[in-house]
C-alpha cells in the first residue's frame, strides 16, 4: 500500500456490522508486521473494540495497557464521540507511510463531521492530501445487501479521490451466487438484480480479492 512512495492512510469499512472487518484488519497488521512493515494500527470502536482485544498490547498480569503505542500494539478512539473522532486525521502527525483504522459500523456519518460539518468528505480528504496521505478504503463485503449499498455510500462520497479495495469475505459463502447482491442474479421474473455497485467500483478504477475463509482453529485465534 506504502509502496508507491506516497503516505497511506488504510480505513476498513462497512457500513454494516458483522461483515468481517475486525477479522480481515488483524489479519493484514498481524500480516504486515511479520514481513517487517512498520504499521501503525488504530481501533475507532474505541477501548471494547475487536481489534485492540486481540493485538494490543497488554500489561504482565494480562490487561490491555491503557497507553498503546500504535506501532507496536493499537492505538484506539471513539469513532463516534466529538471529542475522539479527530484523532482520525491527526494520527498522521506522526509521520509514518502507513496507518490503519479498523472502523465501527456505522461510522461513515461520523467521519463527515471532522472537518466537513456534516456535509460530505471533500474536506477531509482535502487534509490528507495536504499532508502527502492517499486514502485507500478497504471495504469488506458480506451477502446482505446493506454491505453493497455501504460501498455505494463511500463512493458517493469519494469516487476517484480515494483507492477502492472490494474485500470479498469468503467466510460468509462461495462467489458469485452467495454474493447476489453485490454480483448481481435475476429473480424469478428474470429480471436483473443488484451487481450495479460492482461494476462502479471496478469502473473507477477500483479492485477486487478475496479474503479466504479461515479454519476453525485460525478464525477462533483471531477472534479472541
């Protein structure tokens, strides 16, 4: 992500809970920083989140520090609190090519209000670019169709301003058909349905993988 010479700023995303996001975000700091990568990791869903749970650092008696250096563990803020959010933006302070925000459900709204009043992300967007960071938005699908529209959602917002990475979640079943909203099928009339958020992404510019489904034994030591 880094290696294209500009900073990075990596937000996992979806709109809907449940789709895997905490999963897929430990997997890829977890992953980065045994190949040597220094990452730094946040969590939005402040100190309960998934993310910190498993890879913060934690005092000798086992509970998570209360001060985590983000590039060793995982720095954490209340996505949702007006007094937290900011720390979305300011964590590229420290100057280092690549960030990682694991983002609660739901906080898309949230994320407009730091610099934007509410009324897009133009402006936040604007500050990252100034600042040399490009935004890449991992978004991790799952079959429901709020995951689709959660995608749709962000590309509203930033269309080709943002790199777009679609994370198809093979935990939640096989490609295309248990996918149908986000690759399309016909329903019982024949008629199209869904798949039109897709071919937006891929159109502008945007990429698809695929995130394997774990063994049992590989998902419980990710989750807990």
């Amino acid at each position: 992500m880094a290696l294209d010479g500009k900073r990075r700023v990596a937000l996992i995303a979806n709109e809907k809970g449940g789709v895997g996001k905490s999963v897929f975000t430990r997997a890829l700091v977890d992953w980065l920083r045994t190949q040597g990568e220094r990452v730094l990791a946040f969590d939005a869903d402040g100190s309960i989140g998934a993310t910190i749970r498993v890879l913060g650092t934690r005092e000798p008696e086992g509970a998570l520090c209360k001060n985590q250096d983000p590039a060793v563990g995982i720095g954490f803020y209340n996505g949702r609190s007006d007094n937290e959010r900011n720390i979305l933006l300011d964590s590229i302070a420290s100057n280092d090519p690549l960030y990682i925000h694991d983002l609660a459900g739901g906080l898309l709204a949230d994320l407009t209000k730091i610099v934007d009043d509410g009324e897009g992300l133009s402006g936040l967007l604007d500050a990252f670019a100034t600042h040399g960071c490009r935004l890449t938005v991992f978004h991790v699908i799952s079959p429901d169709i709020g995951s689709a529209q959660s995608v749709a959602r962000w590309l509203d917002l930033t269309g080709a301003n943002v790199d777009h990475v679609a994370v198809v979640n093979l935990k939640h079943g096989k490609p295309p058909g248990d996918f149908p909203f986000w690759y399309g099928f016909r329903d019982a009339k024949g008629e199209s349905k869904g798949g039109g958020t897709r071919r937006r992404l891929l159109q502008e510019g945007g990429i698809e993988i695929e995130f394997p489904s774990l063994q049992s034994g590989t998902f419980a030591k990710l989750v807990s």
